[in-house]
C-alpha cells in the first residue's frame, strides 16, 4: 500500500466552483481498434476488441494546465478548484 493510500487524514476534497466533487485528471490514451478489414468502400469493419497502449498515456491539459473532472464530467483546472469546506463557504 502506498504512503498516500495509508495517510488518508491529510488529504483533502476538492470541488468545482459549482460544487460537484472533483472525481480524477482527464487522461489521453493512445490505442489500436481493431478490425477485420474494409469493405468494398473502403469503411472498416470494427471487431469488439481494442487495446490500450498505457504507456503513452498523457494527463490533459489546457494552457499548460492540468484538466480535472467532476462528478457532473465537467472540466476544470486547478485554479478553479478549492478545498470541499471552502466552495461550501463561497457558496453560501
């Protein structure tokens, strides 16, 4: 277990300014769809299957600054996110 996992007491919700929780970063994942080859058109034929290549996975940003997500799939970056108490305090 990491050192983060076991000192849950010094971590902190965040939240958007419109108050929904802040859920994670927006990753970029770079992978293969497969198909079975291509119609007589031209179109693929998609197969179920695809793989993700993790390692190129990259966090999104927008002017050099991360992108988080809410609950609600809202983006956001950092610097207009605040600590769950505070935007409780702002909105009020």
């Amino acid at each position: 277990m990491s050192d983060i996992a076991r000192n849950t007491d010094d971590l902190r919700t965040y939240n958007s300014p419109t108050g929904s929780e802040i859920l994670g970063k927006m990753i970029l994942l770079v992978g293969r769809a497969e198909i079975a080859g291509f119609t007589a058109s031209g179109e693929p034929v998609m197969l179920d299957t695809a793989e993700v290549f993790w390692d190129c996975e990259k966090v999104a940003t927008r002017e050099g600054r991360e992108i988080y997500l809410d609950r609600n799939g809202e983006e956001w970056t950092f610097d207009q996110l605040g600590p769950e108490e505070e935007m409780a305090t702002n909105e009020a």
